[in-house]
C-alpha cells in the first residue's frame, strides 16, 4: 500500500513563507485529517504533494520517491485528488467526468475497455450518482458535483488519495456518506478539513496546522483537547462521545458566547 511523506517542506510564494519545516508521515492504509484555521497552511501544504507547488525546502515523497523525480502520469498513478475548486473547460456528462479518471491507466489512444467501464460504474455506484450518469456535469448542484469528482478520484485506482475539503457543499446526509465510504476504501488518504467533529469521528489520526506550521499530531480525541482547540481555533470545545454511534465526538462554540 501506498505511503505519503512530508519531510521538513517549506514552501514560498511571492517571498512570502505559507508553510515552514513541515514533518509528517501518512502510513498505508492511514486516513489522515489535517485541521487548522483559514490560512493556516493546508491547502498549499496538499499541493506539494500533487505537483502543483514545489517547496522552497524540503520534500513531498510518496513510497519514498520525490513526487517531483516522478512524471506527472507516474504520480497520477499513484495518487487521486478532489480540490475544493474544479473548472471543466466543456460540456462534459458525469460518466464522461468520472471516466477522465481512467486516463493514467491508458495509453495515450487506447480506448476505453471492459475494465475501465466497470470500474467507472462502481465509482458512480459508490457515490450514489449512476443516475445522474448521462446528466450534463455543469447542471449538477455544487454537492452533486462534489460526489462526482470524488467518483473519478475512486476511478482513477490510486492508493493514495489527497482531498482538500471533500464535504464542501455537501448536504448533512452526503458528508457522512462520502465520510463513511473513504473509512470503508482502506486506502492511504490525506484530507483537509474544516469540522473538527469529523476530524475526531473518523480520521485515525490529525495533524494541526497553524500560521503554516505543524503544530501537533496524533489519536484525534488525544490531540483535539480544550486547550489546544482554543488555543489554534480561538473557540470553547468539549469532548464527549456521541450517544448514537459512541464514536468520539467535538462540540464547538465562540467564546464570546459562553
């Protein structure tokens, strides 16, 4: 199974510092959350790892290789991502969205076969979107647009997954879904998130980012403490377990309000 390195990566844009001397490891098979306030560092933290910013210092490796000694197709083989902002230049079809996936798999005019409608089909089956299969992409609200992304990651047979904000503009029915098939997949999975209790409820481990900084990183109910919450998020937390799934749970308010 796939691995996901961070070792002392900094990375600079236009002079200015955004992420400093960051340290992580995401083992095989790990679902990893990483949390911290806006601007805190994890989205420019996630693009070292795709590709899209080399760091200033330091090295985003995956299975140990230097994700940038590897070309883009080898990296796209090894890794899927859901960005929080996808722009498709054309009219394409959610199948046609989800079979973009497929692409590293190919040759460069090889044809869709058996195995790559099957695997198109159980992505959109998993997301619960095969019936918007022949819908125009662009019709689809931003949640619907959201799950089909997430079926082409799951298309693409990466066994690492980096997601940055999965849930955005999902209703509260589809973040658990989406949530709970990512626990199910068992692949080695790095996601940035905003809800704390989802940090908590399902990632096996968190690392908190901020002012671009790892600040901790460990057992969510062992690292997301009242203290640490106000001192990084600025809010009043308590941790409990939640009645119904007796999973670990985190309730939030603003301190000006308590």
């Amino acid at each position: 199974m796939t691995r996901l390195e961070f070792e002392g990566v900094s990375i600079d844009i236009a002079s200015t510092r955004i992420v400093s001397e960051v340290s992580l490891r995401v083992k095989p098979g790990e679902m990893v959350g990483l949390v911290g306030p806006n601007g805190s560092g994890k989205s420019t933290l996630l693009r070292s790892a795709y590709r899209v910013l080399r760091p200033s210092g330091g090295a985003a490796l995956i299975d140990g290789e230097n994700v940038w000694s590897l070309t883009a197709r080898e990296v796209a083989r090894r890794r899927a991502l859901v960005t929080q902002h996808t722009v498709l230049g054309a009219e394409f079809s959610v199948r046609e969205v989800v079979a973009m996936g497929r692409t590293p798999r190919k040759g460069m005019i090889e044809r869709d076969g058996e195995r790559d409608h099957q695997v198109v089909e159980q992505a959109l089956d998993d997301v619960h979107m095969r019936w918007a299969a022949r819908r125009s992409f662009s019709t689809l609200s931003g949640g619907e647009q959201q799950r089909v992304l997430i079926a082409r990651a799951l298309a693409q047979e990466a066994g690492l997954l980096i997601l940055d904000e999965p849930t955005n503009h999902l209703d509260v029915r589809a973040q658990f879904e989406v949530l709970d098939l990512l626990r199910q997949l068992g692949r080695t999975t790095l996601t940035a998130l905003h809800d704390l209790d989802h940090a908590v409820s399902y990632c096996d481990r968190v690392a908190v980012m901020a002012e671009g900084r790892l600040v901790t990183v460990g057992v969510p109910a062992e690292v997301l403490t009242p203290e640490l919450v106000h001192d990084v998020f600025g809010v009043r937390a308590v941790l409990d377990t939640h009645p119904i799934t007796g999973r670990p749970r985190i309730a939030v308010a603003s301190v000006a309000r308590c």
